[in-house]
C-alpha cells in the first residue's frame, strides 16, 4: 500500500488487503473484488479537511496581495476539493461550463450591485495583466495618436500610468505631487488640463504614498472623462461610477488574489481602440465576448465574487467605508498622539483610508520595530523600498482586532524607546 503524504492525496491501496486506519467504503464505492493474482489500485477519498479555524491566521498588513476575508478562505477551501457536487474543483473545469459560466456571471452582478453600476450604460470587464496593462489600455481604447490626454500625478502608480500614456498619446501633466513626496492632492482649480484632453486619469489612492481623493476632479472638456486607477481603494466605500469613463483596479488589494483586474468602461467609450491594440487590450473585444475571449483568471475571478457576496452581506460599501473610516482614524489618531515618535507625512484631509505610512522620528528603530511587531503576529509592515518606513496597509479584510493590535504595540513599543 501506498499513502501520499498530502492529507488531500489519495490513498492507493490494494483492495484485498485494506489496512485498518483507512476509512469504510460506502456501499455504492465499494472496491472491485478481484481475483488474487491481478493487483489493482483503487481511489479512496480523505476524510473532509477540517474547516474549523486554526488560531494560526497572522495579521497581514501587505499593500498587495494582501489580506482576504477569512470567511472567504474558508469557503473557497470548503469547495477546492469538490465545487458544488460537480466533482471537480473550479481550478480545473472548463472557463464555458455552466459551472463557470454561474460563477462569472454571479460575481458580475454582485459587484453592478455594490457600485450601483447602471447595466445599460457600463461594461464590467474581467481581465489580465494587472493594472499595469491598463496603464497601456486606457490610452489605447480611449484616443488616437495624436490626441491630448492629462494626467493628474499624486504618487508613483499615477506616475507610472503617465509615463506609459506618453508611447501611445499626447500626454500632459496637469499636477505633479512630486516636489512635496507626494503627500497632497491638488486643488482641482489648480490643474492645468488641457481643453482638448480626452480625459482626465487620476489615481484615487496611492498604495505607496497613503494619498487618497475624497472627491473628484471634473474634466473641462466637456467631451472628456475622467479616469481612475481604484486598484488599492476598489470597493472600500461607495462611488458615484456614473462620474467616471473608465475606473479599473487589480483586485489583489480589496477584492480578491492577483490575477484579474476588473475594468469598468463606459459602453459609448468602447470600439474605437488604436488599430495597434493588441486583442487582449481590447475593450471591444472583452465586452463583446463577455470577458470570455480567452481562458480567463477563472480561480481569482471566483475568489473575488465570494469578496463581493461578503461584502453585499456585510451590508454593503457605506457599511464598509464605516469600518475603514474606524480603523484609519484609530491608527492616525495613535500617529498623531505620539508626540512625534510616529509621523505620517500625508497631508490630513487626504490620507488613505487604505494605506497608512509613517516613519519614527528616531529612523534607526524602524526596523527593530518591524521585527518585533512580525515576531508578535504583525507582518509585511516594510514601507515600500522606493519610501521606506513604515507602512500598514489595511483593505477591508483587516479586522478592527488588527489595528487594535498594531496600535497596542506601536504604543509599547514607544514606551520602551523613550
Ligand atoms: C494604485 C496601483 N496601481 C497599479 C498597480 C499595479 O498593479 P499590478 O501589479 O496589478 O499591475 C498597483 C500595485 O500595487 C497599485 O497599487
């Protein structure tokens, strides 16, 4: 006989000398009776893997990917072995089975739900290449060659999404945060947009600076849009999308693993892509084809409807931006009392309900206090490596008892570094 070490591995075992620790067969399992010279091997399920949950969870504070609801990862190891009786799990079945099929459209209509995103007038688009390709697609789908774009930079990612307009279009800067270390947002008054802009891109939350809009600029070409990267602040609170073109997001900070990024375009905004657009940065092509085109990211896509279902069952995202805003004014609350231990550069009225960085006033603890707190059950609290310090980045899977237990710490950690 021969046990694989996996608890999920079968046991292959010979029929006519079962061992005793292996379970019964069910009548209708029951292994062939064969005559003694012939050997076979026979499939016999594990007992179901316990979904109690173990104390062993940590408290991740990761900018992406970052922390999941631990409903959900119970849920999703609930079905991994066997979704929903179809006798497979959802890794391995086919991207336009019926299965499937339910799953994707499901996940659809339970984030159209939670954003309130009118049917008629959006596409919800399921897609590859993390937000990074958007950068590309955005410009792509939305203008010629030759046209005007502007860009808003409040941090590294609007950056990023500007440079990379720049190969595909006429591309402005109407702000750039830079000289301040990105730690402002601009008054919208002062952007220099241009009238011929196509649109207006904006990050709405730097996931690496904690700079977050709180409201949106408005286009001043009234033909334009405006464009937001949402990747690391994507269903943290309510938004107006009927005030956006184009918002796309990676899901692997709020809604989901890496994988897929959700785009959400104005439908009169699709088919007139750059006759250079590769098929998969193609809007036209994924709404046609129901993000279906090719195989999708089918596993993150699933883990990300269940996000979705949770967070319609936790009542929805004004419940969920009343969590954030607790657990944010919590910590920037600890920052700020500090006396100066801690300092959050951001200027107060923008910071991200998200991210939170900050350093210590006597830098050469920041590590000693990244240790200590990884060694209390506290991890990924790094600063990004372009800022350095600290950064807790708190999505709307950090439980409250998180923060609590970040701040408990930061506030021992300073009584002992006097
Ligand atoms: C705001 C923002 N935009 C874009 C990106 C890039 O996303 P991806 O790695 O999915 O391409 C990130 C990644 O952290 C991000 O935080």
């Amino acid at each position: 006989m021969a046990a694989l070490s996996s608890p999920q591995s079968f046991l292959l075992q010979h029929p006519l000398h079962p061992s005793p620790k292996t379970p019964s067969f069910p009548p209708h399992k029951q292994p062939l009776r064969l005559k003694p010279s012939t050997v076979s091997c026979t499939a016999v399920r594990p007992p179901p893997v316990s979904l109690s949950v173990a104390n062993d969870r940590i408290f991740n504070f990761a900018a992406g990917p970052a922390t999941l609801p631990e409903s959900v990862i119970l849920k999703a190891q609930g079905e991994l072995y066997n979704y929903r009786g179809s006798g497979m799990s959802i890794m391995e079945m086919s991207h336009r089975g019926k299965e499937f099929d339910a799953v994707i459209k499901k996940a659809e209509s339970d984030l159209r739900r939670l954003l309130a995103i009118p049917d008629d007038d959006y596409a919800v688009l399921f897609l590859q290449g993390g937000a990074t390709t958007q950068f590309a697609a955005v410009p792509l789908n939305l203008c010629a060659p030759g046209d005007a774009v502007d860009y808003v930079v409040t941090g590294s990612w609007g950056d990023k999404a500007f440079k990379e307009a720049q190969k595909f279009c006429k591309a402005n800067l109407s702000w750039s945060g830079k000289s301040d270390k990105y730690t402002k947002i601009p008054s919208f008054e002062g952007l220099e947009q241009n009238p011929n802009a196509k649109y207006l891109h904006i990050c709405a939350n730097e996931t690496i600076h904690g700079v977050e809009f709180k409201n949106y600029p408005t286009p001043s070409n009234k033909d334009a849009v405006l464009v937001a990267d949402m990747s690391s602040n994507f269903c943290s609170k309510p938004v107006d999308v009927s005030k956006f073109g184009v918002i796309y997001a990676g899901a692997q900070k709020n809604v989901g693993p890496s994988g897929v990024t959700i785009a959400i375009v104005r439908k009169d905004l699709i088919g007139n892509a750059q006759p250079i657009t590769p098929v998969m940065l193609d809007y036209k092509i994924h709404a046609d084809s129901a993000s279906l085109y090719n195989t999708p990211p089918c596993f993150a896509i699933y883990i990300c409807g269940l996000v979705f279902e949770d967070l319609l069952e936790q009542g929805g995202l004004l419940e969920v931006e009343k969590n954030n805003t607790k657990k944010a004014g919590i910590l920037y609350d600890a920052i700020d009392g500090s006396g100066g231990f801690y300092v959050c550069p951001v200027e107060k009225s923008v910071r991200s309900l998200m991210n939170v960085p900050f350093t210590l006033q006597k830098s050469d603890l920041e590590k000693k206090f990244i240790e200590e707190a990884a060694k209390e059950g506290m991890v990924q609290l790094k600063g990004h490596r372009s800022v350095g310090g600290v950064r807790a980045s708190i999505y709307n899977a950090m439980p409250l008892a998180g923060v609590e237990k970040l701040v408990a710490f930061m506030k021992d950690f300073q009584a002992r570094h006097p």
